[in-house]
C-alpha cells in the first residue's frame, strides 16, 4: 500500500535533483577535502561552494558558516560553546525548546562546578512566548538566550527579532533555532537580529548528516569536538561532502520556490482544519501566526497515539508529537507549557505537509480521519455499557 506522507516536521525525502549533485561524491570524488591532491581539492571547492549556498539562502557571508552532523549538534555548540567562554550567569530558555536545547540547558545548569542557573520562559495558551517574561528575565542580565523562530509541534511562529533586540540591549548572546522555520517563511540571519541560528538540511528535501550553526563574527565559542581543525578551529573531524553538497543544493531549491510553497501549503492547511473543525477537533495555536504546513490538533476522547497507528494502517504517515522525542513517551512539553489539559494533551495528532502533497491526499485523510473517529467512538461506547 502507498502511503500517504504527512509528517515532512520530522524530515522529509531527498529531492532528486540533491540526490543527483551528491552522488558524484559517493565515488568518482570521494576525496577527502584535507587532503592536498586533485580529488582532494576537489572535495574541498564542492564545500567551499556549499557554502556559499547556505551563506547566500540566509543572507549571510560563508565564513559564518560552521557546518555540523546536525541540528541537534548545531545547538549544543551554541550553548556549550559560549558557556565554556565567559563566567557562569544565567542561561534563558523557551519552556517549549526542541529537547537538543532544553536538554544541554538543563545539563549546564544541573553540575553544580558549572554555577549556570537556568530561566524558562513562560508562553502563553496560543504557545508564544510572553515578551513581558522575556523583560522579566532580562532583568537579572543573563548571557545566553535562545528561542526558537517556529515551534516544531504547533508551528507556532515566535517574535525572535524583539526578542533578540531585548536581549543585546542586556549584552546578552541571542540564539535561535530555526529548523522548523527554514525553508517555509522567508526570513534572514540579520533580520532576526540574533548572534547564532541553526539550520538544517533533512527538513528542506536534503541528507540527513548535515546542517549548519551560522554565527556572527564576533561570537566567541569553543568547539564540543576538538582534532584537525576543521571549520574555522570550531568542529573538527572530516568533512561529510556529500551531505554538505546535497545541503547547499537543498537550500538553493528551498529559496526557490518558498513563495509558491507556502501559498499552496497554507491553502491545504486552512482546508485541513476547517474539516478538522467540523469534527469537533482541537487545533492548538490555531489564532496565532504559524508556519504554513503544520496542524497540531486533538480529537477530545481519541487518544492521539491510536489515531496515529489506525492511520499508519490507513496509508497516512502522521505523529503524535515531535519524532525526535519518541523514545521518551510522555505529554508533549510544549502542550504542557501552553496550559493544555493532561487528558487532551494525550489526543494530540501533528499533520506537516510538503511540497508534493495535494488537495485530494487532505479529503482522503478527513474522511478517513472521520471514519476511524466514528468507529472508536462506537467502541468507545460499548465498553462503557
């Protein structure tokens, strides 16, 4: 049975035309960009080229570029790195961060040799970040604050550039992971007024392996994994070229058609939702600006993890929460921290859609959405007889 794939906030396929840009790198230049000879070089000028794609898709220079294994990694560089540069202070947090920053947050601030204190912001029900919070915390002058651009469960989308603009007036380091944002709403590394981003390739059509933490000039940070000294002193190790080439293609094709894409996104969306709304469903965050593929909703009295499986055997590939915490089953942090009852928070059903998804997949899906409902409800009732 072919599926039907609604869960591109985990990842998404590999574009044919990435694919096809890092397959030569696989083989016939296999070189190690290190190394002096031709194949070497040659690995070494395909990075350099990358680069410059990331570089120019988020309006930055290449040297502000640090490539990494991943988004997971791009974040603890961030937050190890600059507390490995200045005294311990205070380290500020969204309350609904990806695990790969409240995890290293929570890890800093619980050795007690480190003397970090952790800050949590607080959001409000729609899952924004409260900005009178955000002064709050800035009172005590912290060094480090990092808030995501777009929440990889709700999509809900957050006000980094006030938020960072606050945060230098207090001299303090602003960070914010992007890679739910990138790729889906326009934006640039200097409009959001921060000190670090990170990005990703495996949510924009590219490998797995690679992505990237893009730093202003003046941030000073000391590197997790320490060798050869490859990018720039701040992650040694040798180079993955093909995922790197396939991650500057990926960011090319993203800058390309993310007008296109999130109008016809946000159109599948909003016909989601209305269908979802007549069901009787939930959809968390739904008044606040989010991004345009992400539906984060509940059917009260279904619990998500079911929906999800019954779908799954349906033909649609949907989540019951974000796929990077899976192995830790539990109530989503973020529903938590937006105030969401327990019993509803376990009904959670997130659909992301991409780019090849079409009109008739989203009727496909509500009618077989309603149909399990209808049945679950149905059994549902003839236990409680």
């Amino acid at each position: 049975m072919t599926q039907t794939y609604f869960d591109h906030n985990a990842t998404t396929a590999v574009d044919e035309s990435v694919w096809e840009a890092m397959l030569p790198y696989f083989r016939q230049e296999y070189g190690n960009a290190s190394s002096r000879h031709a194949l070497g070089m040659a690995a070494r000028r395909a990075i350099s080229q990358a680069r410059e794609q990331v570089a120019q898709a988020v309006g930055v220079q290449p040297s502000q570029i640090i490539f990494t294994s991943g988004g997971s990694e791009a974040n603890n560089l961030f937050i190890r790195g600059v507390a490995d540069y200045l005294k311990p202070s205070q380290l500020v947090i969204s309350a609904i961060e990806h695990p790969c920053i409240r995890r290293p947050a929570q890890e800093l601030a619980r050795r007690a040799s480190e003397r970090w204190q952790l800050r949590q912001l607080t959001v409000n029900e729609l899952g924004q970040v409260q900005l009178e919070d955000v002064r709050n915390a800035l009172a005590d002058r912290p060094a480090m604050v990092s808030v995501m651009l777009a929440n990889n469960e709700t999509g809900v989308i957050q006000e980094v550039a006030k938020i960072a603009d606050m945060a230098r007036a207090q001299g303090a380091w602003m960070h914010t992971d992007a890679v739910q944002a990138f790729g889906k709403i326009p934006f640039d590394f200097n409009e959001l007024k921060v000190h670090a981003m990170t990005i990703s390739a495996h949510k924009i059509y590219g490998p797995k392996g690679a992505a990237a933490l893009i730093i202003d000039k003046r941030l000073l940070l000391k590197p997790l994994i320490y060798g050869g000294g490859h990018e720039n002193g701040l992650r040694s190790g040798t180079e993955n070229v093909p995922a790197i080439v396939g991650f500057g293609v990926a960011c090319e094709l993203a800058c390309s058609r993310i007008n296109e894409m999130s109008t016809r996104l946000t159109e599948l969306r909003e016909y989601l939702e209305r269908g979802l709304l007549a069901m009787g469903a939930i959809i968390f965050g739904l008044d606040a600006p989010r991004l345009p593929n992400t539906c984060y909703f509940a059917l009260p009295e279904i619990e998500g993890d079911t929906l999800v499986v019954r779908l799954d055997k349906a033909g649609f590939a949907a989540a019951s929460g974000a796929a990077c915490s899976s192995v830790t089953p539990g109530q989503s942090h973020v529903l938590e921290a937006m105030g969401v009852d327990p019993m509803l928070a376990r009904c959670a059903v997130r659909v992301s859609l991409g780019y090849d998804n079409t009109m008739t997949e989203i009727n496909d899906f509500l009618k077989t959405v309603g149909k399990i409902a209808r049945e679950l409800k149905s059994l549902n009732g003839m236990l409680l007889q």
